[in-house]
C-alpha cells in the first residue's frame, strides 16, 4: 500500500498507467481481510485492481519458496495480462534480511548470496530460475 500511495502522490496521472494486484496465500485464516483491504484502497484511487488467491493443494517442500513462486506466476500473469512494462513490488528491510538468510542458510555460493535484487528481467527463464 506505501508503494501504491508512493507512486500516486509521485506521479499525478500514475492512476492510469497502474494496477495494484495482490495475491492472498491463504496461509493465515483472516488473509482475505488484507485482499479486500487492497480492493478497497486501489478502487477509491480510481486504480484497476486484480487479486488472485492461492487455491491449490500445498505442495511438499518449502513453504515459504512456493509461495513466492505462486505469487510471482500470479505477478507475471497480470503483467502479461495489463501488457505491463514492468512490475514494481515493495519489501522492506526485514524482507531483505530474510532472503539474503535464506540464501546463506541454503549454501549459496558468492554469487547466489545476496538479497532481493533491485531489478529482474520478465523472461520465461528467469521467472522460473530465481527466487522473487
């Protein structure tokens, strides 16, 4: 929501060049009170909003990898669908801790340990190679 507010009061006519999409993992019971939340906020900025929501069985593994990677393919297919230039995502610190954790934990060599990168291409291949 920061982002969104961020690129309107940054960019008078973003409104019609934006779409806020936001996708619910459905990993807490009240999730869907965030989805709404956005609509609400992307609908009063007069802004097109799609919301996707994770409903296929959990796949065995780390939970946390394949719900970044059903949200990204959420993204990408919005993007596609917007014919977006771009996707913009906001993270703070803690999100960048996180991943670069994560990475070190995983055995990362030194050019896999890092955080979220600032920028990524929108490939087939990349989306599917590298973690959000």
């Amino acid at each position: 929501m920061a982002l969104l507010h961020l690129l309107l009061a940054g960019y008078p006519l973003a409104q019609t060049h934006l779409m806020v999409a936001h996708f619910d993992h459905t990993l807490r019971t009240d999730s869907h009170l965030d989805a709404t939340f956005v609509h609400m906020q992307a609908q009063q900025a007069g802004v097109t909003c799609q919301i996707g929501k994770w409903e296929t069985a959990r796949p065995k593994g780390n939970l946390q990898e394949q719900a970044r990677k059903a949200r990204w393919d959420f993204l990408t297919d919005c993007a596609r669908n917007f014919q977006a230039i771009a996707i913009l995502t906001g993270h703070h610190l803690d999100d960048q801790a996180e991943t670069f954790l994560e990475r070190l934990l995983r055995g990362s060599g030194v050019t896999g340990l890092a955080a979220i990168r600032p920028v990524r291409n929108l490939t087939k291949d990349d989306e599917r190679t590298s973690s959000p």
